[in-house]
C-alpha cells in the first residue's frame, strides 16, 4: 500500500466502508449517490469492502480496467459469492450465466457478431427518420394536453418501438415488459431483498416464455428482423439453440429500451434544473450534438458495472490479487474532478466528453449509436415543439436502486411554440472526445488515444506472458474449454489453414482478447512490437508508407506482414471503429512458420490476395 501508514489506512478503510453502506445499502444513498462517490474517491478510491467485493471510483481507473484484458468475466463465481451457492434454483440469475453481458473469449466474439451488422453507424443513419417520425407522433398527444408524465408519453415508447420493430415483437406485446424488466433488473443490485428477487425469477420465466413462442412463430414464418435473421443464421457452423435466442432477445430488447428510457428522463430532469443550459441549447443548436454525452456523464442510467480480475493487478499503488470481483463505479468516475472541471454541474459547452456509461473494452455497448441517436432527436423535436416546458406536480423521485439509475415518472406543462416549430435542425458531427489521462503509472492499460504508451504496455504484457507465464500480474495460458475454444476460431481462420492442431494450441495458449477504439493503433510501421491480431469485430485501416493499402475487417490478422517477410513492422494498423481481437504472440507465430513451410507459403499467399501491390 502507499497511502499512509497501516494505522491511517485502516482509518480509511473504516470510512470508506460507512460510506458503502450508506451508498448501496439506504434509500438515501441510491435517490442521490454522487455525494457519495465524491467522499469514496476522496477517501479510498481503491477499496476493498467488507463484502469481499473492490470498488473503483476515479475516472482513469474505471476507463482502464474495462479495456485492460487482465479484467474479465466470470459469471458463476461472481454471482454465487453475491447470492450464494444454490444461485441457480433462482431463473434470474441462472439466465445470465450464458449472456453475451456476461461471457467472454470466444462464446462472447460469436454472439457479438451475430447482432453487430444491426447496430453499425449506417444501420442508424438509416433508422433515423422513422426515429423522427415517431417522436413527433408521440409528441402529439403530449402537445394537445399540455403536458403529463412524459417519461410514460415518451420517453418508454419511443425505445421500446425502435428496438420491438428490430426485433420483430409485434406492437400489441411490447407494453407488458416495461414492468418484467422493471422487475427483473433488480438482479443487477448489490443485494436485492428476497421480495424483488421473486419478482425478478416471476419476471424472468414470463419473458423466456413469451420469446421461446415468439421464436418458435418466427420458425415457421420468418420475417426480415433481426430475430428472424438470427432463427435462421448459422454461427460457426452451428445454428442458434433456442436457449441461446431467447437469452439474446432477452438482453437486446430489454437494455434497448431501459436504458434509454431512464436516459431520458434523467437528462430532462437535468435540464430542466439548469435553465441556463437549456436556454443555451436553443439558442446554438449545434451543442444537441454534445448532448447525449453529457446527459451520460451528469446523470446516466448504468451507475456501475463488474469485472472479474484473472491477474494479479496494481491500479493506485494497490494490488488487486487474482480472481477478485472488482466493480467499476462509473458514475463516481463521470463526475471525477480530475477528468471534468466542475463535474456536479450540467455543461452542454464541454468538448472533451468520454463518459464511461456504455463501458468499455470488448464489452463496450453495442446501442450506443442507437441510444445517441434517439436521445439527440428526441430533444431537437420537444424543443422544436415546445416553447416552455416546466414541472409540474410533485417533485421527481428516483427508483430505489443504484445500478440502473431512473425516474419513477416525470410530469411536465408543455406549451406550443406559435403554430407548429419544425425540430430544430440537425447540426454538425458531435465533436470528438479527448482521450482520458494517464494511467501507465499505475500498471493498468494507458487511455485510448495515447499510441506509445499504449503500444509499450502491450508489449509488456506479452512479455510476461511469454517468458513468465506464471507471475501474478500475467494473464495465465489458456487450458481447458478456453484453449479449444480459442483453437477452434483461429482453425475457422483461412490464414491459419495450413496449420496443424498442434500448432495452433500453441498459438492459441498465450492469446488473449483485446479491444480498440477508434483512432488506436493496432501495429506502427517500422516499429517491433512482440503481437499479431485476429480481428474478431471492427474494422482497421493499413496504411504503408503513409499510403492506405486496404481496410481489414472480421477475420484478418494483422501485424504478421513482418513475420512472414522476417522484418521490422511493415505496415501501420489503425482502428476505425470498436475492435475486438485476439492478440497473439509473434514469436510463436514466427516459430510456426519458421517448422512449418507449407504454412508459411500459404500465409504469403493470403497477403498476396489481401495487398496485392504491396504483398
């Protein structure tokens, strides 16, 4: 430890913890956490509870451990030491075992794909206008009664229409999930009371049921949704069990419309509260582009989310040993006065927003697009179509939970703008986030945007792996279930057909799952740098000698050019978008071809298609 003596930190602990207590375990605490947070962070931002569980609250320490691979997930041991060893006579909890919220490595990459093409930045373009059309369709009521609880006249509907037509759940059935997933996100608490676990496993076995008949009506009568294209789709090799569907439909069209939803009205509630901003947002339309972030940030529905430590992990000069359930506060983490100067106050002028609402890593938000995009236009057209909007009636008040942060209702008095204001009109891009600070220094992964530093912990890391696989800060090899599962993807890879099973084990045992945001760097021409990657999601730019060469996307590796021509790296390999990959070791790659010269002629081959003038 390196904050004080034993003696003061024990003091520190003991605080922290009345300070868990009062933000987990009272009403008081869930109606209004950030208080809370503030002393947590002050306190011990770096703490171990009673419970057994670590806790996070600086910015740089949240954004790090979502996108450091030495965090992960592991379902059962996180839950059974939550709720207990018989865990799974609950239907709530059990449900999420196989989650694609809740999986990683391979199992996770295979879901993941099925869904993303639903939710890339063209599929949203393209969903846009009837996002349009149907807030001005639910604004019509609203404007000829002058008012209501918009959070029931909006802010559910509108979600719940986008993700039902996506899905293919037809109109009639959508109202009665407001209340299931009401219901069955109590799970997500810290400790849910006996009472709302019940609700939650009653909630629970009512969707399964209704989605194994949905999916069996879609069987035989297939429409052009996505739960249609998912009945029918083969995924690596294997169609869908009816299990697997139920659970997909059941995370996609729950956290399609909850999330949103409390969005909504969170950053209504906030707006409406800083008048100053809302006359600001009318009167330069261009910050509607920064809006949605910045409602994240000041008040947005996921509070915190879990991680599973699979090393031993230094974060603050404190060592988190090997499998230890860490939870990432996010909203302590938004409102971090490191990363955001006055971060109690809405400020729609902020041009460096990254909050860390949608996560991080390979489990980044697949909705955050969607989700933007509704918030943003939902906003344009209620100010386009409202001259005041005001409360009214009793004050607003927060659901008793901290997880999923949301309004119980949120009345309003709306009055018309003379005759009938058109939205008020889209502007330009949103403008573009700053990359958190550093975090080198206290061994998690730099933040996006840092290319050096970020490149020199990779190889770190890789370092560990390889020459001391059995240190406690070193992902351990793969073995097991993991190790076939990571060897059957790479087998599916044309690169690596002319590979023995052998060596693919071998390959496989020291790979690991990596994410990228947009702008990262991958591999840097002219550097040496000890991985390759298999790029499972996303799409990556190559450029040689400062000329783009081609776009790779599911199913390349890039990074091995220099391998197969024995040189430096050859090439520089930028994410356009969010990236899921498999770093692998280039040594071993190396070491594979070099006892392997069909292999090696293949591989030379399959560059040659990819870069034919470079090749």
């Amino acid at each position: 430890m390196t904050i004080g003596s034993a003696g003061s930190d024990s003091a520190r602990a003991a605080a922290a913890e009345r300070v868990v207590d009062q933000l987990f375990f009272t009403p008081e605490g869930r109606a209004n956490p950030y208080p809370l947070y503030h002393e947590l962070r002050a306190t011990r931002p770096v703490h171990r509870t009673a419970r057994g569980m670590w806790l996070l609250s600086r910015y740089d320490d949240c954004w790090a451990a979502m996108r450091d691979p030495r965090f992960g997930k592991d379902y059962a041991p996180q839950i059974e030491q939550r709720f207990g060893p018989d865990w799974r006579r609950h239907p709530a909890l059990a449900a999420g075992e196989h989650s694609m919220l809740n999986t990683s490595g391979p199992e996770h990459t295979r879901l993941r794909k099925l869904v993303l093409k639903s939710f890339t930045p063209r599929m949203i373009d393209a969903l846009k206008p009837t996002i349009e059309r149907t807030v001005e369709t639910l604004l019509d009521p609203v404007a000829e009664a002058g008012g209501g609880n918009v959070l029931e006249a909006v802010g559910f509907p509108l979600p719940i229409t986008i993700i039902g037509e996506m899905l293919g759940v037809p109109v009639a059935d959508r109202a009665q999930f407001r209340d299931l997933v009401g219901d069955l996100v109590a799970i997500f608490e810290l400790q849910p009371t006996a009472e709302q676990l019940a609700r939650a496993d009653e909630a629970q076995i009512a969707i399964r049921n209704y989605f194994l008949q949905l999916i069996a009506e879609l069987r035989r009568r297939p429409g052009e949704d996505l739960l249609s294209r998912l009945v029918c789709a083969e995924s690596d090799g294997d169609r869908l069990s009816d299990d697997e569907l139920v659970t997909l439909a059941s995370l996609l069209f729950g956290a399609g419309f909850e999330t949103t939803t409390n969005l909504f009205g969170n950053g209504l509630l906030a707006l409406l509260q800083h008048p100053e901003q809302l006359a600001r947002l009318r009167s330069e339309p261009a910050l509607f582009g920064n809006l949605p972030d910045e409602f994240l940030r000041y008040d947005g529905t996921a509070q915190l989310v879990n991680r599973i430590t699979e090393a031993d992990v230094e974060v603050g000069g404190t060592t988190i040993p090997a499998g230890e359930q860490v939870f990432t506060l996010l909203g302590a983490g938004n409102h971090d006065p490191a990363r955001y100067p006055d971060p109690d106050r809405l400020d729609l002028t902020r041009t460096d927003i990254q909050p860390l609402s949608f996560g991080g890593g390979v489990h980044f938000c697949l909705g955050a697009a969607l989700a933007r995009a509704e918030i943003e236009i939902t906003f344009r057209s209620l100010l386009g179509r409202f001259e005041v909007i005001e409360l009214t009636g009793d004050a607003p008040r927060f659901q008793d939970r901290l997880t999923l942060r949301g309004l119980t209702a949120l009345n309003v008095e709306c009055r018309s703008a003379a005759g009938r204001a058109a939205a008020v009109p889209a502007a330009g891009t949103r403008a573009a986030p700053a990359p958190p600070g550093a975090t080198v220094d206290r061994g998690l992964r730099p933040g996006a945007g840092r290319a050096d530093a970020d490149l020199a912990w990779r190889a770190a890391l890789r370092q560990r792996i390889e020459r001391e696989p059995a240190r406690a800060d070193s992902i351990p090899l793969r073995t097991g279930g993991r190790l076939a599962a990571t060897v059957a993807l790479f087998a599916r890879n044309d690169l690596f057909k002319r590979c023995t099973q052998a060596e693919l084990e071998h390959l496989a045992a020291s790979a690991y799952e990596m994410s990228f945001e947009p702008g990262d760097m991958l591999c840097v021409e002219g550097a040496e740098s000890p991985e390759c990657y298999v790029i499972e999601v996303g799409r990556a730019a190559v450029t040689v000698g400062r000329k783009g060469v081609a776009t790779v996307g599911e199913g390349a590796v890039v990074g091995e050019r220099g391998v197969l021509l024995d040189t430096v790296r050859s090439a520089t390999v930028t994410a356009m978008d969010h990236m899921v990959t498999y770093a692998i070791s280039r040594e071993r790659l190396r070491a594979l071809v070099a006892g392997n010269p069909a292999a090696r002629e293949w591989m030379l081959a399959e560059m040659q298609r990819r870069y034919p003038r470079e090749a």
